[in-house]
C-alpha cells in the first residue's frame, strides 16, 4: 500500500518512530518532516500517517498546519488516514494524535484507526523501551 508519513518533530522522538515505520513498510512507503510537506507527496498515496509530539494537550503546531492544509486541498476520497503522537503518559498527558485525527475525520477523510501514543520518558526522550518496536508492528498492521 503506497503510505506517507508526515511527521512533526522537535527533540527527533517522533521523527525516530517515522524512521522505524519506513523500515517496517519499505520501498512502497515514504516519509517526510511536515516543514517540507508539499502537495504532490500524496500523489496516488492510498495510506497517509499523520505523527507529531503532543504539546500543551493537543498536536504540535507544525503538524495542526499541515494536516489543515492536506484537509483544505486533497480529495478525502481514496486516502486513509491514521495518526499517532508522542508524549508523556498520565491523566493530563493530552492527545495530539486524536487532535489530527479529529481534523481529518472533520475534512472528510476515513480515519482508520485508534489514534495512537508512543510515551518518551522525559520531554527531549529518549523514547520508552519497546515503543520502536510497537511503532513497527503498528505501521505493518495499518498497511496489511
Ligand atoms: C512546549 C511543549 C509542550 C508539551 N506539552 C505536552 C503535553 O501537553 N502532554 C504530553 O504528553 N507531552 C507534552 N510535551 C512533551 C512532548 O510530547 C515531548 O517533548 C515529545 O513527545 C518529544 O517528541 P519530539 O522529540 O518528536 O519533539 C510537551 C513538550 C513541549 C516542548
């Protein structure tokens, strides 16, 4: 299934979990910081995950931007959507994956699955042990 990741990064965490999911998805997946997001990425795309660090209880500005600016100017139709986020966990923790995966449901798209959380132990990381491998086994359970 061709797939985008747009991911939003400021300490790498994020990035480092679109890096893993790329492995998991090869040749037919692609990723991409969303600063250098431009349109013609999601060119017969079937499958775009959308990841960014949770920040102030919702998804990082970068990531916001970009996914209004996909729900604004891509057709809804064909592209599934699934967002994951980064952060810490606890009850005030926040959800930057469901924030994205709000808007795009809201822009028409078929969110295709649970907004997922990937904790990092402290705010610049390192990611908590397994989450690496969780990010993998996610990303082959999307696209299957
Ligand atoms: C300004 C700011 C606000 C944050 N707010 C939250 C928050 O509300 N909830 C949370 O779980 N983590 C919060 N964090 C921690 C980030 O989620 C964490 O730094 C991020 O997961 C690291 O990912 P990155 O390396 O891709 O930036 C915040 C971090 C920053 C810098």
């Amino acid at each position: 299934m061709k797939t985008l990741i747009v991911y939003d990064s400021k300490y790498g965490n994020t990035a480092e979990l679109a890096d893993e999911m790329l492995l998991a998805l090869g040749s037919e997946a692609k990723a991409c910081d969303c600063e250098q997001l431009e349109l013609g990425m999601l060119e017969g795309v079937e499958l775009l995950i959308i990841g960014c660090p949770t920040q102030k209880w919702t998804a990082s500005p970068p990531a916001r931007d970009a996914a209004f600016v996909i729900g604004e100017s891509v057709s809804p139709s064909h592209l599934k959507v699934a967002t994951f986020d980064t952060g810490f966990v606890g009850p005030f923790a926040g959800s930057g994956a469901a924030k994205l995966a709000d808007m795009m449901a809201e822009a028409g798209f078929e969110v295709v699955a649970r907004p997922e959380h990937f904790r990092v132990e402290h705010l610049h990381g390192p990611l908590e042990e397994g989450e690496t491998e969780r990010a993998r086994e996610w990303a082959l359970a999307l696209a299957a």
